[in-house]
C-alpha cells in the first residue's frame, strides 16, 4: 500500500463536566488527507486547499505528528501529506487534532499497524503541542479512536474508550469571530473552589454512568460546567441565549466545544438536533455574525480510511 | 407489622478520587437495631448496648432521623428504637449514618413502605446533620441502597446506584484514637488547583467506567485521591507504611475511609483480602495502637431485616 486517503474528523473535547478529560468525534464535519509514501526520506506537507497553512513540515501538526512516531520507529521513510482542510482552525472544534490524528493515523496503516491507537494519541499529541502549547489529548483521543475519549491520566498517557448511546446527536455551532487562544486560556482561574470541584466530579461521575445505562435524562442532568463555561462563556455572543434556547428545544444540554467559540447540544434524536438546528439558524441569522451550523451523529469508528 | 429488627450496615465514604460523592456498603460490619410500634405518639431511644450515646430522641441521630420521616408524611404514630451499636462512633465507616438508616428503613416498612429508597436517604441525612453539622449523603445513601452510591447532586438529591464487581472485598483498618472532627475538617483547603481538580474528575470517572466493565487493575489506577488524602492522612498513623504494605499485597487500591482515622484497601478476591488483613494486623500489632480490623464483601442490599 502506497497511498492512502483518509477523513479526519472534528471532534469536541472540554465536554461541560470533562473539562480536560472528555471529548467525543464527529461524523459530518471533517477533513480530507491523502498520505503517500515518497523516497525522499522526509515528511512534506506538498498541498493544503480550504485554509491558509503553514507547508513546512516542522511547522505543520500534521508534519510534527508524524515525524513524532517517525522517530519512535526508526524508520527510513518519506511521506507527502495533502489535506482538504474543511475545519477552521480557530473552531473550537479539533482543526488541528484531526490533521494531527489523520496523518499519524493514515502513515501507522501504509507502515503496517506498528503502532496501536493510545500510541497514536502520543504521537498526534505532538501536533497540540505545536498548535496550541499544549499536548492535550482530548481532541486527538476521540479522533483516532472515535466515540467519547476519556483520558485518564497523562502520565502515563491513559485514555479509555466510553459506550455510545444510540441516539445520540451533536449540533455544532460555529460562530466565525475570532478568539485569541491567549484570551481563552488566561481567563480560566488556576484554583477553584473545592465545593466546586465537588459538584463537578459528581457529574461527571454521572455523565459515566448515563453512558452505560443510556440514560439520556440522566446525561443531560449531567452536562453540568461550573468552573470553566461561567467565564469563558463570556467571550461567546448570545451563549446565554442560545443556552436558553437549546433547554427550550428540549435538548440534553449545551456548553462550549473545545476552547469555543464553537458551542455544542446533545441531543436525543435526528428531529430535536434539526429543530434545534433550524432555531439557532433564525436566531443567530439575525444577529450579524456569520456562522457555521451542523447535526452530526456521534463518529464510533474516529480517523476511518475513504 | 408492630415489630421490625434490621442489620444497619457500615460504610465507606470518600472513597478516594470520589472525596464527598463516592461510598460504599459493607457487609461484615453493622449495629442491630429492633424497631416497634408503640401507642405514645412519639419516638423513643429505649436501648442503646455497645455504646454510650443519647437516649433523647432528640439528640439521637436514630430518632431525628425518624421524626424528618413521620413530619414529612404527618403520621401520629410513635416507635421505640433499641439499638444494639456495634460501630463505634468516630471511627470513620459511617456509625451515625448506620443509626440513621436502619431507623428509618424499618419505620417506613412499618408503616407499609410509603417512601422509596432515595426519599429515605433524605431523611437519613438529618441525623448526619445531627451528628457532625453537615448533612452529607455518602454513607447514609450506600447504607440504604447497598452497594456503590454515587451522589450526583444534593439540591436536588440526585443517588446513583452503581454495578458492584464480584470480587471485589473492602479490608478496613480502625485504629481506636480519637480524631476530633473539626481538626479532620479545618485541614482540608477550600480551595484546590483546578490541575488537581482535573486529575481527580479524570480518576472518578475512570473509576466509575471500571465499575461497568468489572476492569480491576482500572479500578486500582483510578483509586487516588491527591486532594485530600495528603493532608488528612497526617492525622492517621502509620498511613504511609499502611498503603506501601497494601501495594505490597497486591490491594488494588488504599484510602482513608470517610473522616478516617479508619483507612480502607479495596481487593481482589478473598485471598488477596485476607492475606493483606494478616499484614496488617502483624505490622500494626507492634505499633502500641489498639484497632480494629475486618474484611468484608461489598453488601449489595443495604439495610436488611433479621
């Protein structure tokens, strides 16, 4: 096998409760790559289409993922890596975890599966690290292995794999206004209060439950942020508003995708996500911001070869 | 029905990364208490063995426990409670909340069942107010509901009963000194870093994932508590030494259980449990300290009649 192509897909992560810890993938928003292997002996980015991005492969995350497991195989060989790039980046929704996990994904299948997918979360973890500073995984977790990603402990990296209720459906609203990375991170308190952190771990602990027992009331219940969304919902316009809306539309519940300014709702069933989809649209229509709207079923399967 | 006699069991709470959400329910330890029906119109405490505590029903968590229930569904009918205490109060498994329980437990089924398991918990919670100034719900709740409770919320009551794994034994260590309350209580910081905060919501939520899939060893890597093991452990002991003997013994996880000074293992299987129990009691058997020591199976059922 000399060539693959592959769909990268966008994926939430900071879900409400899991700050940090929880991230589930998408299915209807993602990226095109094609990987080839070359005889150049070096990886190169050679086409980038939909996005303005660095083609150097040192300064690209996908570049930097894949010469991170490169470097743990010891292997001598080359790869070109093209990507159609659909996920802004900026989203909030996993632009740089989907090329990171697309391509150590696609270049791990054309070397033979030497590597297994928490390995590959390590590797793709690299191309975080570039993007944002930070090696988190949360992102690159549910994208390579699909589902809710939970990521148990970074040292030694530890993700595990959640059940996924059948009915499950994700509406993603992307408003296109831009939010320094700098601004969404310096306005997150580095201690919070134990009661807090209490209410916190407690539901989560739940959100765990209701996924084993398909417990959709008891998921929403759940979805639950008091440390992180009641500041950095600031930097989101409407999101008190939208939140009120997505409750009155019946949905399981609502927070900030990622770092925002994306912002996502669960809920149960391809009717409420359309109609909570159409209500945002006439809603957010008129208020001057141009956006991206999606209903996306949960992705089981993560990075899958097309 | 005029008469009830019930086993009010012990439990754990605080069960490590599940500080203040996460108990359980033990099998081996517990009071007898007989509940009957009398024609005074009031609660009384007509026995107490074992221990020295208040006969005022007023002052006994048994009997406020009760009269929460019979305010709440405005019944003129009185009971006299013996107890038989063979948990001693201030060890750290949850005496108060055994008291509590089995109270209630056997007054509603007295009175032919008219509240369920978590409205009972409720009332329960009024003799933990009683007893230590805080109403919290993570003994009484697995006292009522055997097993694992985990305690989403408190406003409103929100208990999960969680899947209890087949071999899974609890060795509980209780060395008889006295810890006063409000020392166990003024160490803990009120507020916490939200790294640790992470780390601790990434741990309870792998934990409970363990319970749903009978995973041990997840179990045992997600038994930590970095936020308030460090410090109330200073008040324990020889707590150091205790959990090094447990790894030793192969103990999937150590903690302290509720406010201590009792401290728990969580074990596989009988043998591991016992042998770790002989450990214990060699090692701490030339520590000058008297104790108590036990190794029971989770208790599935809660309070149960005799």
């Amino acid at each position: 096998m000399e060539e693959l192509r592959v769909f990268a897909p966008a994926t939430v992560a900071n879900l409400s409760c899991g700050f940090d810890v929880l991230g589930c993938c998408l299915d209807s928003v993602g990226d095109e790559m094609i990987v080839r292997k070359n005889d150049l002996n070096k990886t190169r980015i050679t086409k980038i289409t939909g996005q303005d991005l660095p083609l150097d492969a040192d300064q690209n995350v996908a570049g930097v993922a894949v010469n991170a497991l490169l470097k743990d195989l010891e292997v001598q060989q080359g790869f070109d890596i093209e990507i159609n790039k659909r996920i802004k980046p900026g989203s909030g929704i996993g632009s740089s975890a989907a090329s990171s996990a697309g391509a150590v994904f696609a270049v791990n299948k054309l070397l033979g599966d030497p590597f297994d997918k928490t390995q590959l979360v390590s590797f793709a973890m690299k191309g975080e690290l570039l993007a944002s500073g930070n090696a988190h995984a949360d992102n690159v977790a549910p994208a390579l292995m699909g589902g809710f990603s939970l990521v148990r402990s970074y040292c030694p990296l530890e993700v595990l794999a959640l059940p996924v209720p059948e009915d499950l459906r994700v509406v993603i609203l992307h408003p296109l206004i831009e939010i320094k990375t700098r601004d969404s991170r310096s306005i997150i308190k580095q201690t919070v209060s134990l009661k807090s952190a209490i209410n916190q771990w407690g539901n989560l602990a739940a959100f765990i439950s209701a996924l084993y027992t398909n417990d959709y009331d008891l998921l929403g219940r759940s979805l639950v942020d008091e440390i992180v969304e009641p500041v950095r919902s600031i930097l989101i316009p409407y999101f008190r508003e939208l939140k009120l809306l997505s409750q009155d539309c019946g949905a399981l519940g609502f927070g900030i995708s990622g770092s925002g300014p994306a912002v996502y709702a669960l809920c149960r069933g391809d009717e409420n996500a359309q109609k909570l989809k159409e209500e945002i649209n006439i809603f957010y229509g008129k208020k001057g911001i141009d956006f991206e709207l999606h209903v996306s079923k949960i992705n089981r399967e993560g990075v899958k070869i097309l």
